[in-house]
C-alpha cells in the first residue's frame, strides 16, 4: 500500500484551479457534467481508501472481529506506518458515512415535504401556491416533476419574465440538475477538499439554465432581469439541491454573463490555454486516484490472502 493509499485522500487539490476556470471559461452543460463527474470518482476513492485504511487500523485492535492472520506482525511489517492512520481513519470513515447519510436524508425530507405541500392542487406541470413570499424552485418527482411558484413571485414578474422563470425551471427539471447538485452535495460530505468543486456546480448548474431560458425567451436581457428581480424579493430554495431561479450563489455574476455573449459550445478547450491545462491536471488528478485506491485495494487483498491462506 505504501504512500499511495494517501494520496487520493489529498489529490482533490488538482480540480480546485478547474473549480473557478470552469465558471467562466466552459460552457455551462459541459463545466457542471466535468465537475460533477470529477467530484464524484474522487470522492469515491478517497473513501476507499479511507476504507483501507480502516481495516488496516481494525486489525491492530483487541478482541477486532477479523480474521487472527490479519494481525500478525508480518502483515504489521508489511504495512509500516499505517497502524496510527488506519486507527484514525476509523472515526473519519465514520464520520464521512454519518454526513452523506445525512445530506441524503436531509433532501428526501425536504422532497417530501414540498410533494405535500402541494397535495389538493391540480396536477399540472406549474403549481401555484397562494403564498405572499415569493420564490420558486423545480421539484423532481417520481411520476410527475413540477414547477412550483408562488402567487408572491407571480405578481412581482411581468409577463415575458415569467417566462424566462419556467424556461429556468424547466430546464433544471429536463437536465435533471438536482441529481448533479445532490451527487456534488455528497462528494463534498465525503472529502472536504471538494468544496470548491461543489460550489461551481451550483453555479455553473444555474448558468446552464440560464442559458436555455434565453433561448426559449428569444432574450438574454429579458432573463437577466428576472434573475434579478427574483433575487432581490425571494428566498432561497428549500433545499440547496433543489435548484431555483434565485438560487444563492453569485448572482451579480449570473447577470453579468448573461448581458454578455453566449458561450461557445466547445465541450473541451485546446490544450495550450489557462482553462485547458488546468483541465487536463483535474483529468491527472482524476486518474491517479482511481489508481492508486486500486493499486491499494489489491495490495491489501493479496496481503489479506497470504496472511489468512484458505483450508480445505
């Protein structure tokens, strides 16, 4: 295992200058597919990783439910260094699976909760809350997604730009934008250091709707008004994977890229460019630890099977 099974612990570092880039120099369907693909190969093996380590440690502790040849000291020598990470990674592995727990129970509550909220509505793609606060989010469904606004924010939106809120809303719902920001959410419990990325997809998952608004509305003006209007009467979503018009995140930005050119479709900038280089690092980062929480895995599996040998 060696200092290997360290390294996808910390190789998350290698998407932070993507993080930022992406925002700005990306087009948004490719950024938040990019990032959220990169988020979640490293958060998984980081936690393999951790999880490694933790039968490492589990084997150097008395009475351990494992098998005695796991313990003996040439599987000790065989691992040097390990025994105090492999410890410590018990209460970190731990404590990574009580956050994503909770993250994941948190939006099946909220989920819930909004699909009774509007229990005795019409069932039609739009409902419409007799709520004077105003806001609007998509909410996914098993049968049905929906859109769900407010009388509050109806009132407070001309005509074209309640448009550009259910083109918003409608295309969080058609790219299934929550899946990505709950799959960003949990990599983020998982590994610390992926913060940033998940932050980027939250706006780089607005921008995205965003841009197809504008070009159902046939206005970016129209759409950057609406954004900004809804920003400054409503509140948030409840739930930050439940995506929305007024999502929190750098509004100011949002309207600035908006009152700007549309991005180029380019899915993969050229090589020799900030953004591309940066690209290809995350993309190193990336590949080095599938790598290396597999070189791990099999390096334990094989010091696991030489010190516990099978009896007929």
């Amino acid at each position: 295992m060696c200092v290997f099974v360290f390294l996808p612990l910390v190789l998350p570092l290698t998407a932070w200058p993507i993080a930022r880039l992406a925002e700005q120099r990306v087009h948004p369907r490719s950024a938040t597919m990019l990032l959220t693909a990169a988020s979640c190969v490293m958060a998984v093996c980081s936690t393999v990783c951790l999880a490694l380590l933790m039968v490492v440690g589990t084997a150097q502790l008395p009475g351990n439910p494992l098998p005695d040849g796991w313990s003996d000291p040439e599987v000790r020598e065989s691992v040097p260094r390990h025994e105090i990470a492999g410890k410590a990674a018990i209460p970190a592995l731990i404590a990574v699976v009580g956050r994503c727990a909770r993250a994941l129970l948190r939006h099946c509550r909220v989920r819930w909760r909004a699909h009774e909220a509007l229990k005795g509505l019409p069932r039609t793609q739009v409902a419409v809350l007799p709520d004077p606060q105003p806001y609007a989010y998509a909410l996914p469904g098993r049968l049905r997604d929906r859109i769900v606004v407010s009388t509050g924010m109806l009132s407070r939106l001309s005509s074209r730009e309640r448009r550009a809120l259910f083109a918003h809303e409608r295309s969080h719902l058609a790219a299934r934008h929550h899946r990505h920001l709950l799959l960003v959410r949990l990599a983020a419990c998982a590994n610390p250091f992926l913060v940033p990325l998940r932050t980027a997809v939250s706006y780089t998952a607005e921008r995205w709707a965003d841009e197809e608004a504008a070009q159902a509305v046939g206005s970016r003006k129209a759409v950057a008004r609406a954004i900004g209007k809804a920003a400054l009467v409503s509140r948030a979503t409840p739930a930050p994977t439940l995506a929305g018009l007024a999502a929190p995140g750098p509004l100011p930005r949002r309207v600035a890229a908006l009152l700007g050119p549309a991005p180029a479709a380019r899915t993969w900038p050229p090589v020799f460019t900030t953004v591309g280089l940066a690209l290809w690092t995350a993309a190193l980062g990336v590949l080095l630890s599938a790598m290396f929480s597999a070189n791990s895995a099999v390096t334990l599996l094989l010091l696991l099977r030489a010190a516990t040998p099978l009896r007929p």
